[in-house]
C-alpha cells in the first residue's frame, strides 16, 4: 500500500484527535474513516486517491483542516476530491440533507465511491449502536435518506451495492418495517 495512504491516516488521527462517534462507546472518531477506506477496499478499489479521500474525507467538514493544507500534503486531485466530499451546512437540516440527495447525483465517480462507502458505513453503525439521543424516527429517517444518498451516488460495484442491500433486509428484520430501496422509488 502507497505511504501516503499512512500519511493520510496519522494526518487524519491527529485532526480528529479529540472527536468521538455518538455511538454509546464513545468510539474514537479516526475509526469512521479508515472502516470507510477498509470497506472501499473489500470492494476491490485500489486508487491510492479513492482512499485517501476516503480518510480525509470529514477533516475539512469537521476539522479546522483547510484545502490548501490537504492540497500541501496530498496533492491537488486529492485536495479536490476531499472538497468535493465536504458538505457546508446551512443549519436547515431538512435542506442540508435533500442539498447532500442532489449533490450525489453530479459528484465524480472516485467522490462517488467514497460518499457510498461513507453512507454504507454510518448505515452499518446505526443499525449497531444507534447514537444517543436518537429516537426511533430519527433513526428511520437517518436509514430512508441514507439509501438515497447511496442510490443517487449511482456507483456500480457488486460489493457495495451487495452491502446495501444486506444492510437493508437488516434493518427490516430489527425494526420490522419496510426500508428497501424499492419503496423510496
């Protein structure tokens, strides 16, 4: 594996140092992003920038890391890619996340794969640990706009699209509802 992939991974440890998942371990955050990367690798994606961004990808949007930093450290596709995947909030949550929907349907196919990994990811982790203080609604709707985003990132790969659906019958089998991607169509 590229050097640069570690470099990315102490880079992000370090920026996410003092973050935590809002699972009820309290999970380190730096486990997210390299799960993402992880799973992009099952999924039998090599490109050393796919995975790098995968591990960058919350450290502008969570972190006081800028682009030109990444871009110092990682190159300009990297940096690019990485702005690509930060997503600005407004602070209407209802329009951050239909904002997110639309978003994936224009992102490059490398940001694509990393959005997909991401969501499958979170996806994964609420269904394990839900986060404190969500409620069984908010847990549902994270579940329905999360396939949406995946589904509108329209990225090709057997595994994750696997990983989805397994995902899904999952959840319908915990909650006992209807969540396929067949019912948000």
């Amino acid at each position: 594996m590229d050097k640069m992939v570690f470099q990315a991974i102490r880079f992000a440890a370090d920026k996410h140092r003092d973050q935590r998942r809002k699972d009820h371990r309290r999970t380190p955050y730096i486990v997210h992003p390299v799960a993402v990367a992880e799973l992009l690798i099952d999924a039998g994606i090599t490109d050393t920038a796919t995975l790098i961004a995968a591990i960058l990808h919350d450290t502008i949007e969570d972190t006081d890391t800028t682009s030109d930093e990444i871009r110092a450290l990682f190159g300009e596709e990297i940096a690019a890619l990485t702005v690509e995947l930060t997503v600005p909030e407004t602070g209407i949550k209802e329009l951050d996340k239909a904002r997110e929907i639309s978003d994936a349907l224009v992102l490059s196919p490398k940001a694509a794969l990393v959005r997909t990994a991401d969501k499958l990811c979170n996806l994964a982790d609420v269904l394990l640990d839900t986060p404190v203080g969500w409620t069984e609604e908010r847990r549902d709707y994270y579940i329905v706009w999360a396939q949406k985003v995946i589904v509108s990132s329209r990225v090709e790969n057997t595994l994750l699209n696997n990983r989805l659906f397994e995902l899904i019958t999952t959840a319908e089998n915990l909650f006992g509802k209807n969540f396929s991607v067949e019912s948000l169509l």
